[in-house]
C-alpha cells in the first residue's frame, strides 16, 4: 500500500500510557523528519501517579498531571510543534469520529489522517472499529497487549474500500459485547488498577511495532505488513506481510 511522503497528516492517538506512552516521543520524531505538515491530537483522560513510574513513561514531577497534557507538551515542544491534546477518555463514536475527520490543507490537497488505538479494553476498539467502518480514507493501527504477548494491527481503508482489514475485522471476538469489559470512565479505581496486567517489556515491543508502522507510512511511502504478533517472554516478534498479487496470463487461442 503506497502512502504520500509530502501530504499533510492529521494523527489522532487514544491512550498515554502504557504503549501509547512510548510510541508518543518516536510519532513527534518522526513526524518532525518528514518535513510534511502535521497535526497530532493525544487523547487520555487519565493521571499520572506514582505506580506509572515503573512501566511507563513519566516521571515524579509528572504525578498528578493529565498523561495527554504531559507527554504532547513534553514532546511537541521538544520538536518546536503545536501542542494538541484532549485530556479525557474518548467514548463515543461521533465525538471520535470528529477528531479523525479529514481536513482540506489547500484547495486540492486533503489532510490524510491515521488513528492509534493505544487502549487495554475492547469496548473502545469497537469505538474504533465502527469509526474505521464508516470513514471513507483511514489508516487504524491498534496495538493490544496482555502481560507478556500482544498484536498490533494496521487497517487501511482507501477510497470507501477496505485495503487491510482492522483489528477487529482480524479478531471478530473484540466485537462481541462483555459485561465484564468496560470503558475507562465505567470502572472504579479499584477495577483500572487491577485491568490488563502488563509488563514494560510487553508495552516496549507493542510500542516499536507501532512505531514501524508510522516510520513505513510516514517516511519510506510504503507499508507491506499487515499486522505484527509478539512475545516478550519469547522475544519474538512475527509479522505477516501483504503478498503481491499474481498476474494471470490469459492463454490466447489462434484462429486458422
């Protein structure tokens, strides 16, 4: 799948913490090298607080802070860009589907726009998902982890048709309703610290994945992975590539 290396490009980022909270300093890194305009809105509705420290990426006078606010100011600063961030859990599909809408940069030039899905439940991949499906041009990488393995899936959607499927089009299951999943705000404090166990490790590969994906997109114009499976206990990482597409010879028949 090509992808311009000088259009403009809106990134919406769901989630600041765990994974989200590494991918955050390499998406202004490699936003600011490709030269290209660009908007990028992080959105988490958490705090930082003292248990954070040991696997994610903050530090002590971060505590109390919004994770949004901390890591856009640190690292859109860091790199002379625009800070932009939503420092509140985002839960509904029209309020997300604002924040991916495609903008018009000059009369013939149109924002190009890719949502990370950084998040630990399902109920906000089906958020995700229902936006992806109602979007004529997005790319959607979610990146999904439990305590040692994970996923990171990126779909692609062009023109209203589907390139790469989207991690719940791969995953039907995420799609189907739990009570016992939750949206951040519906858990207790008790519950959020409990959910998704996860280690520094886990979150650590999810992140480089993601960022592989952004760097591909972003800077070489082209991505031919689908979607990257991990082990950090294995330190493994696998990938399944897009295959090309055969050509069909079609045997000519001659007439006598």
């Amino acid at each position: 799948m090509r992808f311009s290396k000088d259009a403009p490009v809106k990134i919406v980022i769901i989630g600041a913490g765990g994974t989200g909270g590494y991918v955050i300093p390499h998406l202004y890194r490699i936003c600011f090298a490709s030269g290209r305009p660009t908007r990028i809105i992080v959105c988490d509705g958490d705090l930082v607080e003292e248990k954070n420290m040991i696997r994610q990426n903050f530090i002590a006078q971060d505590i109390g802070d919004n994770k949004a606010k901390v890591l856009a100011e640190r690292y859109a600063l860091a790199f002379g860009m625009e800070v932009e961030y939503v420092p509140s859990f985002i839960e509904n599909a029209d309020e997300l589907a604002e924040l991916v809408k495609p903008e018009s940069y000059s009369y013939s030039v149109q924002t190009r726009v890719i949502l990370i899905g950084a998040v630990d439940n399902n109920r906000s991949r089906q958020i995700c998902h229902e936006v992806f499906k109602a979007s004529s041009d997005l790319v959607y990488i979610d990146s999904g982890n439990g305590e040692s393995t994970g996923q990171v899936v990126c779909g692609v959607k062009q023109k209203n048709r589907t390139m790469y499927k989207p991690v719940c089009g791969l995953y039907p299951d995420m799609l189907s309703a739990d009570k016992d999943d939750k949206l951040p705000t519906e858990m207790s404090c008790a519950e959020r610290a409990v959910s998704a166990p996860q280690s520094v490790t886990a979150n650590l590969m999810a992140a480089t994945a993601v960022t592989s994906f952004l760097y591909n997109l972003l800077i070489l114009g082209e991505l031919k992975t689908r979607y990257v499976t991990f082990s950090a206990k294995q330190i493994n990482m696998r990938a399944t590539v897009v295959k090309p597409r055969r050509k069909i010879r079609k045997n000519r028949k001659l007439v006598s």
